[in-house]
C-alpha cells in the first residue's frame, strides 16, 4: 500500500490551476512539506491551495477543514482489517472527543 497526498485547492481560482500544466508536478513538490510545521509554506501549491496531508494509506484521519488551506488534524489511526463503515467513525471520534477532554457516548434508546 502506498502513500495519500491531500490537496485543497481555491476553487475561485480554477480558472487558472485547471489551465496550469505543472500542476502535478506543483503537488509532487509541495507534498514533501505538508507534515513538516518549520517549512509548511513549501506545502504552498502554486498559490493555488495547499497540500495538507501524506499520510500511508492505510492511516485513517479525522480533520476539520476551514478556508481554503487550514487543515486542523484532531486525530489519526491506523485501519483495522474487518470494522464497519461506523465502528471505525466512531472510534476516531471517541478518539478525538477524549484528547479535547471530552467523552462521547451514545444517547439513550427511547
């Protein structure tokens, strides 16, 4: 399994990166610093966005998404072989909920 880029475009300004030929090679560049805090302007693409996440492929992230380039990770883990599309939601939930100080838990049936 390979690596995944994350990439938030401005979709004001598609009219110029849809046009834009060095786009990939643009993102290619940019991926290499978007986990990288002391550098993360260099996860600028062509002004154009950010790349916000290269994570291995098999992580899986919770994140809040703002603007056109704020990428706020509240949490991350691994993918377990056999969890159901809402036990691995929940866990990175819980997961997040627990690091912010809080706990989750589920309403009572009626």
């Amino acid at each position: 399994m390979g690596y995944r880029t994350v990439v938030m475009l401005n979709n004001d300004v598609a009219h110029e990166w849809q046009q834009d030929t060095e786009l990939g090679h643009k993102i290619a560049r940019a991926m290499n610093y978007a986990n990288d805090k002391a550098r993360k302007d260099m996860a600028s693409v062509g002004g154009y966005g950010n790349v916000v996440e290269c994570v291995h492929a098999d992580c899986q992230t919770l994140a809040m998404l703002d603007g056109y380039t704020a990428f706020k990770h509240l949490d991350s883990q691994p993918w377990v072989r056999g969890e159901d599309e809402n036990s691995d939601v929940l866990r990175l939930l819980k997961s997040a909920a627990q690091k912010l100080g809080y706990r989750l838990v589920k309403k009572p049936a009626a």
